[in-house]
C-alpha cells in the first residue's frame, strides 16, 4: 500500500503513462484527492491498483459532452481508513459508448454500471447483467443524454 497520497500518483503515473493523467487536487476546492484520467482499455488495471491499494468504489457515473460527441465515466473511489477519494475518469464516444466492466475487481459496482447504462446508454462490456436497473424493461431510450426529448 503507497503509503502517501504522492506515492500513489507516482504509482498511477508510472502504470498509466500519457495521453492517462494523474493529478493531484485540493480537496478543499474538488472534493478529491487525486485526479486519475485513463483511457477505456485500462479502466479495469486501474481498478485492479486501487484494488490493491484497499480503495472501495463509491460510485460510477456519466456526462454527457454533446458539443464533443463524448461520454465521461466517472468512478468515485474511497479509502475507508485512510480518508482519501480518487476521481478516475475515461471517455468513449457517443456513437459507441463502450467501456470494460469492473464488476469482477468490485463487485459492488454492478448497480451503478447498470444505472449508468439506464441513463445514458453506455455499455459495460462483460458486465453480467446489463438489463434495466430503474427505467422500464421495455425503455428504449436514456434520460441523462443532452439530446434526449421527452
């Protein structure tokens, strides 16, 4: 376990090399301690390291960059004992939002990757059920997008 909130982003740095970006933050202003940008093929390694370092995942979420034809993913992590929040990110496009599942490094994340789904479409490939967690069986479109009329 990195024993400095610096170790871990030299430990993140030297796995995820450019165009990845790690950046410390102030928490005081971002409400995270370190800022982890990877591309969606390495979601899951990142996962597996912050696995390691005894992180849990708090959350999984989108954002839709219409003007850029992009989803974010963002996944909220916590160190329960330790106090510090890390803030990974990746992008895909809009026109084929897929992104590797974490389900099998946290198992927990299974709800919020369906959730995800429901919302804005992305897809978590191998996830082991992908089916509608909060919208309708029969919904055939995702609320949180930008483009979405109701």
């Amino acid at each position: 376990m990195s024993p400095t909130l610096e170790a871990l982003a030299e430990r993140c740095a030297a796995l995820f090399p450019p165009p990845a970006a790690v950046q410390l933050m102030d928490y005081a202003k971002r409400g995270f301690h370190l800022d982890l940008g990877v591309e969606p093929g390495q979601v899951v390694e990142a996962a597996r390291l912050l696995d390691e370092e005894g992180f849990a995942i708090d959350t999984i979420t989108g954002v839709d960059w219409i003007k850029e034809s992009q989803f974010e993913i963002v996944y909220d992590y916590y160190h329960p004992l330790r106090g510090w929040r890390v803030a990974m990110r990746t992008r895909v496009a809009r026109d084929n939002p897929e992104v590797p599942t974490i389900n099998a490094v946290f198992p927990g994340a299974n709800w919020h990757e369906r959730e995800t789904h429901d919302f804005f479409g992305i897809r978590f490939i191998g996830h082991p059920n992908l089916e509608p967690l909060l919208l309708p069986e029969d919904a055939d479109y995702h609320p949180l997008r930008k483009d979405f009329v109701a």
